[in-house]
C-alpha cells in the first residue's frame, strides 16, 4: 500500500529540516565571550599542570533565565600560563562573574613536580569584555587549614 503525504507535510518536514540546518550550521554562540589568558601560581610557583574550569556564576546584572553561559577550560602549561577555551579552540570564556575550579586528575604520574595542594573552593574571577590576562594565586593548604 502506497501513502501520500500532502502538501502540509511536505512543507513542515522542508521547514524542520531548513530550521535544523540553521541552527546546526550558522548560529553564533549564545553568549558573549572574551579571551582570557594568566598564570596560575601556588605559593609564588607556577602550577605545572591541571585543569582549569570557569563556571559561570549568577550575579545582579546577569541574564534572569537558568542558563548562565557555557564553563570554560584551560589546561595549564609546565610554566604556569593557560588561555581559556569556551566554543572552540582559545575563544576565552563567557563575560561575567566565574567560580575558578582546579582539576589535578588530569596530571600523568600525579605530579609530584605541583608546588602545593590547592584550594580554589571560594576563588571567583571576574571575565570583562576585551582582553582579560588573570593572575590566579592558588592558596596552601595544609593539615590544619583542611581540617576547618
């Protein structure tokens, strides 16, 4: 048995499969992103590696829906430097207010190389429009401090 399919059809399923081209194809990021490089530094030393990760973070002048923006990654270099990463290959990231996160699992061998451990739980940084270079200064920790 053989179905026609109407007109109505036909020119709903060309305009899903238009819509889905465009969306796919052409469309720019959502958010409005900037290009960030720095140093990432522990105890005056460079961080010799790991994973850097800005989430983007609500604050009073940012959009009132649930997506903030899309996190951010850098890994950082044997001397410390790093560039963010948002859609593609060192594009920043998102403009706005960031929580910095620290991801060290990345390291072969754990690198015994690391200055120090790091806490970066209450560390934020702020992403202006332009040219951000960010000095992120990881604070020690130690038995005593990890221990509050």
């Amino acid at each position: 048995m053989t179905r026609r399919i109407n007109s109505a059809t036909r020119a709903a399923c060309a305009l899903a499969a238009t819509g889905s081209l465009f969306l796919t194809g052409c469309s720019k990021p959502a958010f409005e992103t900037a290009t960030v490089t720095g140093t990432c530094t522990c105890k005056g030393e460079p961080m010799t590696g790991g994973l850097l990760i800005f989430s983007p973070q609500r604050t009073s002048i940012s959009s009132t829906g649930n997506n903030l923006g899309k996190p951010s990654h850098a890994l950082i270099q044997p001397d410390g430097t790093f560039t963010m990463s948002t859609y593609g290959d060192e594009d920043g990231a998102v403009v706005g207010k960031h929580r910095v996160e620290l991801n060290l699992a990345v390291l072969e061998d754990g690198d015994p190389e690391q200055p120090c451990e790091y806490a970066a739980k209450d560390l934020y940084v702020e992403v202006r429009p332009g040219e951000n270079h960010l000095e992120i200064e990881l604070a020690p920790t130690s038995a005593e401090t990890a221990s509050r």
